[in-house]
C-alpha cells in the first residue's frame, strides 16, 4: 500500500522508499483494532510470499530467505501465538497444527526453493483470511469498537 513501487536500483532512493513503507506500516499497525491487526499478519504473511516467490523466480537466495523467515515469524510469532489452546477448544487446537504445517511447508519452500510449496501455503490460509475480512464489517460495527 505504501511502498514505492519504481523505487530505482539507487540504494539511497531504495532506503527512503524503505523508510516511507514503514512508516506507513507503522501508523496502520498503531491504529488497527484487535481484528485489524490479525487481517494485517493475513496480508503480511501474503505479501512475505509472493516476495518469496518473485525471489526463487529471480534466482535471489538471500531475498527468499528473508521473505519466508518473516511468513513463518508472522505465523509463528503472530497468529499461531494468538491462540488461546484452552479457551478456544478444538477451533484452536485445529488453527494451531494448520499453523505448524504452514510453518513446515515453508521452510521446505526455503530448502528446495519450491513455488508450489508456497502456492500450498497461500491456498491453506486463503479461507481463513478470507474469513476473517468477511466478519470485519461485523466486527467494527459492534458495540464497543
């Protein structure tokens, strides 16, 4: 959204256009509510994977990792972190192993540099963020936000 998309290959035009995206990440982040912010780890972790994707395609070793390391850190760290096992019964017991293989395929993504891995990934969290902006309006409506 906020990135700058004809940034040149000028390292100095590269950074300011880095420091503009986070930025712009940053006031997003500070002014989501609590369902914002996981639609926000949905589309991060989509954006980390196609990054992935451009990269393997590009023969860019050290972009692939950092794109995969930060999908699994955002499902690792961010929603499979979220859950709460004890309160959210099955439902979350199910999320949390879906979450663990997501991780899994990932990082054999990262191994073999395998786009279908990672095309398998989207596909699995597809419904779940599909989901999850499906109830946004719902959410932001109610009483209290």
């Amino acid at each position: 959204m906020f990135s700058a998309p004809h940034a040149s290959s000028n390292p100095r035009a590269r950074q300011f256009a880095g420091a503009y995206h986070q930025v712009g990440v940053q006031t997003m982040v500070a002014s989501a509510s609590a369902h914002g912010l996981v639609a926000l780890l949905f589309d991060g972790f989509v954006g980390a994977v196609h990054r992935a994707k451009g990269a393997i395609r590009n023969g860019d070793i050290a972009t692939k990792g950092q794109a995969i390391g930060h999908a699994v850190r955002i499902i690792d760290e961010g929603l499979k972190a979220a859950l709460d096992l004890k309160a959210g019964g099955k439902l979350a017991a199910d999320l949390s192993d879906l979450y663990a293989y997501v991780c899994l395929r990932l990082i054999q993504a990262n191994l073999n540099s395998d786009e279908a891995a990672l095309d398998e990934c989207l596909a699995l969290l597809a419904p779940l963020r599909e989901a999850w902006q499906a109830i946004g309006p719902r959410v932001d409506a109610a009483p209290g936000n």
